[in-house]
C-alpha cells in the first residue's frame, strides 16, 4: 500500500440521494484514490453503499484537467470530485480502521511503492472480510510488478489500438479516463462477488482485478472473438449492412447505422427516395459498395443540420443520431426528464453532471429474509446483440443460472450473422455469439404466446431484457410489467435512451451511442473523429448491467423486488462527467471551451505512442514524474538533445510536449518496441506495447494468468472464451461453460 501523506479532501455531495439502494448498510472503505479506485468506489457509492474515501497525496486524479475554479486555493480536478461525490471523507484517516468495513478496496495502479509479496502478506494479516485489489497487471504473472496509467494499461488492453486517426493510422487516447474508468467498474462488480463469495463461504476474500483484462475484456472484444475462434473474415457493422459511419451535415456530423433491411427502406422513404438509392435495395449490394453510398448520403445530408437528419431518420425507425458536445448535452431534455442531471456541489462551487443511468420503482414493504446471492440465483434473459447477453453471461460465470429464451422468429443478430467459427455457417457458429453468450442454457419460445413465455419467466429471480421499449410493452416484458406481475423479483430494462423521455423511442447501436453522448465529440484529432473501432458503449453496458444486479443480488433488500430502468446513453455520457461539469461552470463565461483542456487532459508529458519502425508495434509511454524523465532518458541513451533545465521539470516537459515527442521519435527509430517497453518498465517508467487483439491471444502474461480458459463445445471442439478479467486470490481462475446450441439446454 501507499506510503504517501493523506490528503486533506474536501467533502462533495449530489443534491439528491443514490437512486438506488441494494447495498444499503454494505461498507467500504477506498484506499489510493487514483482513478480505478475512486471509480470502483462511486459505482457502489450509486447503488447505495456507504462508501469512505481516504485520499493521498500527488494522487493523479486530482490534477487532471478540467479543473474546479477556485485560484490558488484549490487544487483538484473535476473528475476527482465527480469521483468522489457521495462520498465520506475520512478527516482522520490515522483512525480508520480497515477491520471496520465490509469491503476495502485498494488501488495500486497509481504509484504502487511496495512490492507484490509483501503487499500480499500484508493483505493476508489485516483481510478480515472483502479486499479488492486494482492493479495494472494483476497480482500473478510475469508483468505483475509492472506499472500503469490510464495511457498505458489501454494500450496494453487493446482499447488504444482500437481508436486511431483515421489519416495517419496513430494510436489515439479516448477523451477522459476511459481505461481505469472501466477498470473500476469492473473492481465493482468484481466486490460483489467478493461479498457473495464472503457471505457463502464465512472465509475473507481477496480479489485480484487486473486492470489489463478489465480493458481487454470492455474494449477489442469483438476482434478477440474473430482470433480465439479462427473467423476467415472479418466482422463489424459493416458487415450487417449499410450506411454505417459518420456523416457531415450542415452544422456537424450524424452517425447512421442500417443494420436491417427494414431500416434501409426507412431511411430512403425519410430522405425522400432519391432516385440514387433506388439502385441498392438489395442488401447485398449495399454491403459491396458502402463508398458509393457514402457519396450519395454525403451529398443528400448536406442540407440538413445534424438534428434535422437525427430527428428526421428517427422518425422512420433508423438508428441515426447527432454528434453532440458537453456543452449541447448538459441541457439535453432527455436526461432531465428522467432526472439523470443532478446539481453537485464542491466547496463553493455548483455544477452539474449525470448522477445515475438507472430509475428505479423499487416495491414497498420490508424484506422477508436475507441476500439471495448470486450463486444459484435464476436469471432469465431475454437478450440481444451485446450488453444484455454479455451481462447475462457474466453473472453465469459468477455462478447464476442463466437462461437464454430465443424466439426462433427474432433469433439474436449475433445467432444469425457471421463472422463463423472456421469460416462455416450455422445458427451455433457465430464468433460474436459464442463469446457473448457463454455459461447459459438456451430455451426456444415464441414470445408472443403468453403462457409459454409466462412458463420460462415465472421461474426466474431476475429478468432482464434489451427489445426495445415498444417491443418489451408489447410483450408484457418491460421491467415494470414484469415487476408488477412478479413482485419478488428483479426486472431490468436495457435500451440506448431508457423507456421514458422524449428519445425513449429513438433506436440506437453502440456506434450511435458513441456520438451522441460526447465520446466522438471529444475524441477528435484537429476538428475531425477519430476512428474508434470498438463496441465501448455496449460493452461498458454490460458491466453495469451485471454490477446492479449482482448488488441487488448481494444487498440487504434482495427478498423485495424492483423494477430498474437502464439507460445506455446515460451511463455513457456518465463517462465524460467532468466535461460536462465544466461546461456547465463555464457555459456562462465563454461558451463552455474554457477548462476542457482536450489536448493535455493529464498534468505530464511525454504521454504518446511511437512507431519505432514502419512495419512494427506502437510503443505506448507515460512519464508522471522527474524521476521517471531521467530513468526514461536513460533507457533511451542519455540522448544530450533530452538533456539540460529545459525538460528537467514536469511543466517545461508539457509546456514543450510536441518538441519532445519529435525527438523521442527519431531517437527509437529503428528500435524494438518490445525490448523498449521491458527496459522501461524495468526502469519504474509506465510503458507498453499499443497491443492488438493477436498480440493478446498470444499474450504470455495472460496466458499465465489463464485469462482465456478453454471450453468443450459438441460442434467445433476445445476453443478459448475471453476470461473474467478479475479472481480469487489462491484459486484458479474462474471456468466458463460453452454458449448453447439453439434450445439445445446446456452444451458440454
């Protein structure tokens, strides 16, 4: 654990109450305060939990960019306070005992200064209950003494090399903290199964969450799946159909996604049915020319503003959505008719951000026993595409029994398309299947006859779903017609918007999601979005997903049921929390611009990747301190053009960053990326390798950590799944059970 100072924090509360309170009475205690942990800390602050905060001095959280306003006085981010909001602040911290909390959650990916063993046998003495662990590579593993930033542990995740400049090809950094803002999200679902397996067993746990798998496994998935599973083609929306991207109009962009043959049609009959799109009404054909149909949309949205063309196409059924700023998003009727805007309050400062992606209509009345848990709770999903199945089968890995009901006349888009396991088509070898929907079994029912769907769902604890909100009232399946007829249990609503407000009815995939809640509006490279080649909203999803009902699962209140309304849109726009509580400060002054600090978020430099050769890897480097700039130069070579006062302090470093980018480049020209990263690591500099998702399926650290266990499927044999990205300490990493065969029950 840290050897640093406490920092002296000042308190921040919402102006409101969590939404949601399954883990009422469970306390936890945030050792570190860097962002994983601070993250890990405020999702189980959300769903209730009381949550103390023990900060540390020189934590990087606190001196991200944007900034609270306050002078010289204060010296704290915006993302630090969102982060903490909600919070206990321990203004003793000499007098916090660690035996006092239920959950103790440590972050070392910030700065760890002691060594892996002896922090084990420190956590071995003083566990008295659940420990979680938030490292950079976990507490196992070749690489488990090797450090991380959020820079670093995304490119050594495959997030980094999933999001690029669409001219140059160069590895690009999601806006924000977007790595260990994941990672933290996985440490909370992570303690939850501490907490059952805790309760289950009478015995402490310590978990151990590696901050490497939580990235890989909320970030290249879908291409994990494509190298586990030898697909001879690749997969993507483009795919599925077209239009799929980013469109220019008037005043920006829209992304539009026609995935189905029936929102094809309807976006021609919204655009009028130019007489160009006439040519492609054969599905295929759109797939073969996606240019030619990017020139004409091009051309026909040029006279639309980019809500115009959202609206317009919305209106029709198609997923298409306009690219919006924190600036446009923080008055977004959507959000404020379903009460996810809440007022913050730091020091003397107001501000506002997205408080909760859930509403809850929780049901009255006293509990009637205690947590059900999550080993052997029944969950039936009604699922489809990614989040809802990539939660359901979280939690059947974690030990629920999940069931997948199919209706054999909406089969799941991932049952019916490629990319194939092998190259050969069928219902039960889809790649993007098999690793969304593992440790389940399937039941085949037609989901309009009631008293066959009634069969299924009446024997389920949970009951989540993802149809859409007009689909899921249509079928009785919406989370308050299934609470309302199944009080005891929990019913969950997935969907891009949530089932209530103004945009409830808009259709929306990941790709859309990216755009209209700020990913793609600050994600961009001299006025331009990057690439970002990743289903992150979807995946992000998932996680939360999983995290609410194994908190409910886990709390005090399990034997009452719940109806939980989740908003993807809202959970992604959560993300970018500290733009949106600067634009809300700044709005007034100068239009929102001032404080956003999009070009060097993060108070150090050199933070890059370079290509040491033009065939080879990225090298992913992030130098926080002075003393990690000379052990930098020195694995470099003591290069005299890195030498002198000029560089010799963090300000002149990031006041003069692109100069010293050009230099670093051209001094490992030539080198090897590899042998770079091992040197620096090995010198205490944060640095990888920008990984592929080859590079991880032949990862030697993962492999030694187990990350991809194997599984027995009956039609294509002994294969590797993507792993829990967190386990047990002293055990062996959790096993999978293969997806199942179309109303086949259980497989292997």
């Amino acid at each position: 654990m840290k050897d640093h100072a406490p920092r002296d924090l000042m308190a921040v509360d919402w102006d409101s109450p969590p939404p949601i309170e399954f883990l009422k009475s469970i306390s936890v205690l945030e050792l570190g305060d860097g962002v994983a942990g601070a993250a890990a800390g405020a999702v189980l602050a959300s769903l209730g939990a009381e949550v103390t905060t023990v900060g540390v001095a020189g934590a990087v959280a606190h001196e991200m960019r944007p900034e609270l306003p306050g002078g010289e006085d204060v010296s704290d981010s915006l993302l630090s306070v969102v982060l903490r909001a909600g919070k206990a602040v321990a203004t003793s911290p000499e007098d916090v005992r660690v035996a006092d909390f239920d959950v103790v959650i440590v972050d070392r990916c910030d700065l760890p200064v002691v060594g892996v063993d002896a922090y084990l046998d420190s956590v071995a003495n003083d566990n008295r209950s659940v420990w979680v662990t938030v490292s950079p590579f976990g507490l196992s593993g070749p690489q488990r003494e090797w450090r991380a930033t959020d820079f670093t542990v995304a490119a050594a995740g495959g997030l980094l090399g999933s999001v690029s400049d669409k001219r140059t090809g160069t590895p690009v950094r999601m806006a924000g903290c977007q790595a260990l803002l994941s990672v933290g999200h996985v440490a909370a679902l992570a303690a939850c199964h501490g907490i059952d397996e805790w309760r289950r067993t009478g015995r402490s746990v310590h978990v151990d969450v590696s901050a490497q798998e939580a990235v890989a496994a909320t970030g290249p998935v879908l291409r994990l799946s494509q190298e586990l599973l030898g697909c001879v083609s690749l997969g993507g929306s483009g795919r599925f159909g077209a239009p799929a991207g980013l469109y220019r109009c008037k005043d920006g962009f829209v992304h539009i996604m026609a995935m189905e043959d029936h929102q094809w049609r309807a976006l021609v009959k919204e655009l009028g049915e130019p007489d160009w799109a006439m040519e492609y009404m054969d599905p295929s054909r759109r797939i073969d020319e996606p240019a030619a149909i990017n020139a004409h949309l091009e051309a026909t949205l040029s006279s639309f503003t980019k809500v115009e063309a959202e609206q317009r196409l919305q209106r029709g059924g198609v997923p298409a959505t306009a690219m919006y700023s924190p600036a446009e998003l923080i008055d977004v009727e959507q959000y404020a008719a379903r009460g996810s805007i809440a007022s913050l309050h730091a020091g003397a400062s107001e501000t506002r951000a997205i408080r909760s992606p859930f509403v809850v209509v929780p049901h009255d009345g006293d509990a009637t026993g205690g947590p059900r848990g999550i080993g052997g709770l029944r969950v039936a999903e009604v699922g489809h595409v990614l989040a809802v199945p990539l939660c359901a089968a979280l939690l059947g890995a974690m030990g629920a029994v999940v069931t997948k009901i199919e209706d054999p006349a909406r089969l799941d888009m991932y049952r019916r398309n490629g990319p194939y396991i092998d190259g050969e088509p069928g219902p039960d070898r889809s790649a993007y299947f098999a690793v969304m929907n593992h440790s389940k079994t399937s039941a085949v029912v037609d989901l309009e006859d009631a008293s066959a769907r009634n069969a299924v769902l009446d024997d389920a604890d949970v009951v989540i779903e993802n149809l859409g909100p007009r689909r899921a009232r249509h079928l009785g399946l919406d989370c308050r017609s299934v609470s309302d007829a199944r009080p005891t249990s929990l019913a969950v609503s997935s969907s891009g918007f949530g089932h209530e407000g103004p945009w409830s009815g808009y259709r929306a995939y990941a790709y859309n999601l990216h755009t209209s809640t700020g990913l793609a509006h600050l994600t961009c490279i001299e006025g331009e979005p990057a690439q970002i080649d990743v289903a992150w909203a979807d995946l992000i999803s998932g996680i939360a997903l999983a995290t609410v009902v194994a908190a409910w699962a886990v709390g005090p209140t399990s034997a009452n049921g719940a109806a939980v309304d989740f908003s993807m849109a809202e959970l992604a726009v959560g993300r970018f929390n500290e733009f949106l509580a600067a634009a809300a400060l700044y709005l007034e002054d100068d239009g929102g611009d001032r404080g956003l600090g999009l070009q060097r978020q993060a108070p150090y430099a050199p933070q890059r990747a370079y290509r040491t050769s033009p065939d080879g890897p990225w090298l992913a480097v992030s130098v926080r301190t002075d003393d990690e700039w000379i052990a930098f130069c020195a694995v470099l070579g003591d290069p005299d053009s890195l030498r002198g006062t000029r560089y010799s302090t963090a300000r002149g470093r990031l006041d003069d960053a692109d100069a010293i980018d050009r230099e670093i480049e051209r001094i490992v020209e030539g080198r090897s990326a590899p042998s770079l990263a091992r040197a620096l690591q090995g010198a205490g500099v944060p640095a990888s390798v920008v990984l592929t998702a080859a590079d991880l399926v032949a990862d030697e650290h993962l492999a030694a950590r187990g990350f991809f266990p194997e599984i027995e499927h009956p039609l294509w044999g002994r294969r590797r799944l993507i792993g829990v990205p967190w386990r047990f300490v002293g055990r062996e990493p959790f096993s999978l059970a293969p997806p199942p065969q179309l109303g086949g029950g259980v497989t292997g």
